[in-house]
C-alpha cells in the first residue's frame, strides 16, 4: 500500500480541503500521462504538490516561494531529514514536560531565536528548519505572518499537545521530493520551464474578502489588487506557452454580488466556482463552507 503524506506545516489558505474539487478541474492531459512537467509557482503547505507526487509520474517538477525559510525547509527534509528529525525531536521532548507558562517563556525564546538572524541567500540551515516547523505547530493557528520588518510575530498557541516531530510523515515527505527542485524565486521563474507538456497550479494569496480577513503577509510584502493584476497578466503571457494553467484564489462575490474583479483581469479564460472550508479564521463561526475560484486556460471535454 502507498504510504501517505500530508503537509508538513499547516498554513492559510492550504488546498487539503480542496484536493477533490481541485482534482475534478485537472487537465486530461495530465491524466492519460502526455503531461510530464508539474510547476507549482506559490507552494506554501504543499498539498497540491503532494498530492500530484503520489498520483502520477513526473519527469520534472519545480516549486516555488519567495518565503525564504519555507523553502529552506522543504530543502532540508529533502536532504537532510535525519537530522532535522533529530533536532525536532529534542524540541518536541523539552517543550512538551513543561507547563503553561514554561511552555511560554521557551516558544517566545525560540521565536526571539528564529528572528535573530537571516538566512542569506542560497543558504540552507537545518536548525532554521526545525525553528520553522516548532514555531508552525506551536503558534497560534499554525498561521505564519511576518511584520514590516520580516519578523515572524504570531503568538503562542493553545495545543495541549502538539507534534513537533511528526517523523513517519517527514521521513515520506522526503523520499516523495526527491525529483522536486525549490527555488526561492517569483513566480515569473515558472515561464522558463513551461511547455505543451506542463501543467502550472498558481495558488497566491488571496485576495482579502473584507479588510479584515486577508493573510496576505507571509512576507513582508502584502500582495494586493496591483500584484493580482501583475499575476494575471502573467497568467496570460505563460499560457502562450500552450502549458495547461489553474489558478485558486477568493471569490468576492461572497460579499459582493457586483464585484467582477477577476471576471475582468481574466477576461477569455475559464472561471469556476467551487467551495471549501476555511481553515483559518479567528473565528469559529466564520469556518464554515465559502465559495472560491478555480481558473484554467482549458476546458476539459
């Protein structure tokens, strides 16, 4: 039986609950194998990539962020795994003998640590990697959000007790990814390796619903209505590629009936509108089921 793998942080806006709607768009080109080249130029959580790497046989696959630390960690489980598990494992049995307030003092120390130095560029770093992956199970919601500054700055969250070191799923993680190369690059970079037998899943962030439900600062940069545009603009340029395109992102028709920003910046390509659950939300109440968009540059027969 295929083992299988899930995520290995939790992050807004992830596809896990969308993997069947989204799988139901899939080009059938993709399907009956003529698509080799698998792009996924916003990767965050990785659901998506995941579950295309379990389903079907890729030649070439390239993943993209400009989350610098996100990136380094994909590349460590890639590489280095073991020690990754070693270190998380260490995290995960000091944090969890401690109580609330212990636990409090040692998440805003390790997030005082993850903040005090940069990765530089083309840098890998293992202990990075495991402050990323403690800081995403420990914080609160999972969410990662940034400051101007590019300071991680979300509090600590509530778990009672979380898994730090989730080492079966890693260690799988890792030998799925092999053949995956991760870039910290825009997601222009995606045109370099486009062709007839590719397929590109554009997942940004969304735009906001309302101006208080966005988690667009993953960075330091917000992504807003000019860089959706810019995106759009690209969606177009790449599809002249003939490499078949998806795109996700929010339907603002939820709140506003007229607003038809998206039937406008992607005038002559496929809007579908399909629905998921929201996974993060400081809300309750506001988890419920809300429609989203799924755009392609196909139709499938």
């Amino acid at each position: 039986m295929q083992e299988k793998v899930r995520p290995f942080v939790k992050w807004a806006g992830g596809k896990s609950g969308l993997l069947n709607q989204i799988n139901n768009y899939l080009p059938n080109d993709l399907k009956n194998g003529k698509i080799k080249c698998y792009i996924e130029p916003f990767v965050g959580g990785g659901a998506v990539l995941i579950d295309i790497l379990q389903r079907f046989e890729m030649k070439r696959v390239y993943a993209f962020d400009i989350n610098h630390e996100l990136i380094n960690a994909y590349n460590v489980i890639k590489n280095d795994v073991d020690e990754l598990v070693t270190i998380l494992s260490i995290l995960q049995k000091e944090y969890l003998k401690l109580n609330t307030e212990e636990r409090r003092e040692y998440y805003y120390n390790e997030r005082k640590k993850y903040n005090s130095y940069r990765l530089t560029e083309n840098e890998t770093s293992v202990f990075k990697a495991a402050e990323f992956i403690f800081l995403n199970k420990t914080c609160f919601n999972g969410l990662y959000r940034v400051n101007r500054k590019g300071d991680f700055n979300v509090p600590m969250g509530t778990y009672k007790n979380p898994t730090i070191c989730d080492e079966e799923n890693l260690k799988a993680l890792s030998r799925l990814i092999q053949n995956v190369e991760f870039k910290c690059v825009e997601y222009t970079e995606a045109l370099k390796y486009s062709d007839e037998n590719t397929f590109v899943y554009f997942d940004p962030p969304y735009r906001p619903l309302n101006i208080t439900s966005g988690f667009t600062s993953y960075t330091k940069d917000d992504f807003d209505d000019d860089d959706q545009i810019a995106l759009a603009n690209f969606f177009e340029e790449i599809s002249k590629t003939k490499a078949k395109l998806m795109l996700s992102n929010s339907n603002p028709k939820n709140i506003n009936k007229n607003d038809n920003f998206f039937e406008d910046i992607y005038k002559g390509f496929n809007i579908n509108v399909v629905y998921a659950n929201r996974c993060i939300n400081s809300k309750a109440t506001k988890r419920g089921a809300i429609s989203e968009l799924l755009i392609t540059n196909y139709i499938n027969n």
